[in-house]
C-alpha cells in the first residue's frame, strides 16, 4: 500500500496545494475552518509528513554552532575533527556548521559567547558546558531570541537547554569504581582521584558514581578528595606524583577527565614494586599507549564522532518542530584493555 501524499490530503480536504502546506507550515493565511478540514484530512488519510523532502524542496538551511573548550585536551581535540568531518558531510543536506572556542572551564567567557550569537546568523547550538548560574541564565536568554540549543559530553541540568548527548556519566564514574575496586582487591589503601575541574558536570557525575561503588562495594578502599588538574598535563603530572610520593598507601588512581599524559608520567617516577591500578576516559594515542606498556589498567571511552552525529541529528530534529526528539542509539560507556583495543 502507497503512503498518502500531500496531494491526498489537498484532494480529501478539497483545497489547494498550497494551502496543505501553509497548515503543514502553521503559516498565516487559512480560516480557521479550513485549517480543521485539512487537519482532519490528514488524520483520515494517516499523513505523516516528509520534513526531509519538505526541507529539500524548499532549500531550507540550517544553520549550527558547535561551543568547544580550547586547550591541550585530547579527547575534545579529537571533538574538533569529528565537528569538522561533519560538516563537510552535512553541506549536502542544506547544513551549515561553525565551531567557536571558549577557554576550558571559564564559564565567563562561556556565558559571553552565548550572549554574542545572532539568531540572525544562528538557528542551533550544541555546547561542552560549564556548570555555572551565569550559563543558565545566557542559554535562558539564546533560547528566548529562538535559537535552539543542546549539551554534548557535559550537561547543564536545570538551565532551558533541549536535549544532551552523551554517555551517562554517572554509570562511566560506577563502572570506574567497579573496575578499579576489583583492580584492587586484596590490598587495602587509598585511592586517589584526578578531575579536570568540578565546574564540569562530567566530572562531577563521575565522581558521585564513582564514590557510590567504591563506598558500598569495597569498604577496604578510601577515597581521597580529587586534585582539580584543569586537564593540564604538566599540573597533573606534578600534583599527582606529588602525592604518590606522600603518601605510599595509594594503591589506585581514579582519572575522571584529561591529563593523561600527566598521570603516566607521575607513575613512571614510583619505586620498582610498588603496584598502583590506574582506570581513565578516553581511547587516545596517548592512553592507548599506557595500556599498552601496562602504566594504566582500563580505559572508559565514549564515541565522540557519533556524540557529534547525535547533536546535529537532535538539533536538526528541534528546529523542524519534531516533538520530544530522541538519539536512535544512546552513546554507550566502552570499556577498553590492552588485550581488546580496536
């Protein structure tokens, strides 16, 4: 059986063509009467519209800007290429992206650019966010000159924001816990934990998960309050060796966000013998290499090209007016060892 076209509805409803589509639109123009007998038509006749087709015929384009933290983090580098890729690939579908930078964990500057974008030149926005009361007020505001924005990789509960794309950092921080508990087992000490900032709602989700696991699973294990190493790997490196070197009960090491250089390199520097479990994010050369020679002993990882497929797809969704958008497939937590790196 065919599917209904818009000339069925026109022909059921007894109107023109061009009327379908203005009620289609919810463009001024149509008696209310009309309106109904159109409406009616299409639920008769079981009409789902095409917003794809719609979108071609009319050369409708939309207009995207991925907000990215600046800075030496591998993993939102490897962000940056994916947007770039993508972009390259979504001119075909009338979709223009833009990528703009802010400094990492300055939710100031975050809030400033916020308030900067023209919806003249902007329909959508897909930002890394800042945990931060000034955020939520900048994206209250771009929502209310009806730009459409998301998260990706780090939420902003609370604020008008539309949708996130991401793992579920809660469960990646209890599966750190689990892995590492486990890592652990038998040798009871301290486990420390590196976070980028706790401005970051990734990281603070990871932490609470985390510490959830660790507090309830294995009691033996305690938790020392996370250094903040701004995903800086020479102030990871120095805070962390500082305190493996203090403190020589720490037999395990939590990484919630980048820095991972600076983590393999503050354990090269411990005594022969002494057995530290690590458990970081992010599948990069630099992580994988340390799973390789052993520094560290799993890495949680989240698909970054298909987090910025996700965003787009959502953002595309919201500006055609779809009610309750949501991914096709949630962005999973992967789990990586040396003995299964793709």
């Amino acid at each position: 059986m065919t599917r209904p076209t818009i000339h069925d509805v026109a022909r059921v409803a007894g109107v023109s063509l061009s009327t379908v589509d203005r009620v289609l639109n919810d463009r001024e123009g149509v008696r209310e009467k009309t309106r109904s007998r159109v409406m009616s038509a299409i639920n008769s006749l079981g009409f789902e519209r095409n917003i794809a087709a719609a979108n071609l015929s009319r050369k409708r384009r939309y207009r995207l800007c991925f907000i990215l933290p600046d800075g030496q983090n591998s993993f939102m580098r490897v962000l940056e290429e994916d947007v770039a890729e993508e972009a390259a690939a979504a001119l075909r579908d009338f979709t223009v992206i833009e990528t703009r930078k802010v400094p990492a964990f300055d939710a100031g500057a975050l809030a400033e650019l916020l308030r900067s974008l023209d919806p003249e030149s902007v329909d959508g926005v897909a930002m890394v966010a800042t945990d931060a009361t000034i955020v939520r007020i900048a994206v209250r505001e771009l929502r209310a000159r009806g730009v459409a924005v998301v998260t990706l990789v780090s939420d902003l509960p609370g604020s008008e924001k539309q949708g996130f794309v991401g793992i579920d950092n809660v469960q990646a921080g209890r599966t750190a816990g689990s892995l590492l508990g486990r890592f652990c087992r038998g040798r009871t000490g301290r486990i420390a934990m590196v976070s980028g900032s706790m401005l970051l709602r990734d990281h603070a989700e990871r932490r609470l998960g985390f510490e959830q696991v660790l507090r309830s699973e294995f009691p033996d294990q305690t938790i020392i309050a996370p250094l903040e190493g701004l995903d800086d790997k020479d102030r990871v490196r120095d805070q962390l060796a500082e305190r493996l070197a203090q403190d020589p009960d720490i037999v395990g090491v939590y990484s919630l966000g980048a820095g991972n250089r600076g983590v393999a390199e503050a354990l090269s520097g411990l005594p022969a013998g002494r057995d530290v479990s690590v458990v970081v994010h992010e599948l990069t050369r630099f992580s994988r290499e340390a799973l390789l020679d052993g520094s560290f002993d799993a890495v949680l990882h989240q698909n970054s090209r298909r987090e910025v497929q996700g965003a787009i797809e959502l953002l595309r969704r919201l500006l055609d007016g779809e009610p309750q958008p949501a991914l096709s497939e949630p962005i999973r937590v992967e789990i990586y060892m040396r003995d299964n790196l793709p």
